[in-house]
C-alpha cells in the first residue's frame, strides 16, 4: 500500500498514462487486489479498501459521470460492492 501511494504522488510530474500504469493496473489489479480478496471480510478489509481509496488522486473523478469509475478500478469496485 506504501509503494501505491509513493506511485501515485507522482500524478501531475509524469504522464497521467504512465502512472495510472503502474499504480493501478501493475499493483493494485496484480497485487492489493489479491490480498484484499483473500482478506476475511470485516473491519480490517474495509480499512484496507479506505487506505486504498485515500491514495488516488481526485482529480481522475472529476471529468466521470455519476456511478461510474475508471476502466482500471473495475475490479477493485466489484469488491467493494461485494
């Protein structure tokens, strides 16, 4: 989740793509989102989808329609409507 968050303050310093690249599709989808699924729901899957959540850069929502969310993040809110 700290290598998430250190990818991802890097949004606005290099290309948008490149970023969203290796935080998003690279370790979330590969890797966090293994871990969470295993993760026996409860308390401490939701703190981790929270800390998860609180690392994306806002600005990626802004230009969204309501009730959708960017193609790399597709998995990660099946799991959290699950």
């Amino acid at each position: 989740l700290q290598l998430l968050s250190n990818v991802l303050l890097w949004d606005g310093i290099v290309q948008e793509d490149a970023v969203r690249d290796l935080g998003l599709s690279k370790l979330l989808n590969r890797y966090l989102l293994l871990i969470l699924l295993n993760t026996a729901p409860g308390p401490d899957n939701t703190e981790k989808c929270k800390k998860v959540v609180a690392c994306l850069p806002e600005r990626w929502f802004q230009d969204l329609r309501s009730g959708s969310t960017l193609p790399e993040l597709l998995n990660f809110c099946k799991h959290l409507l699950q």
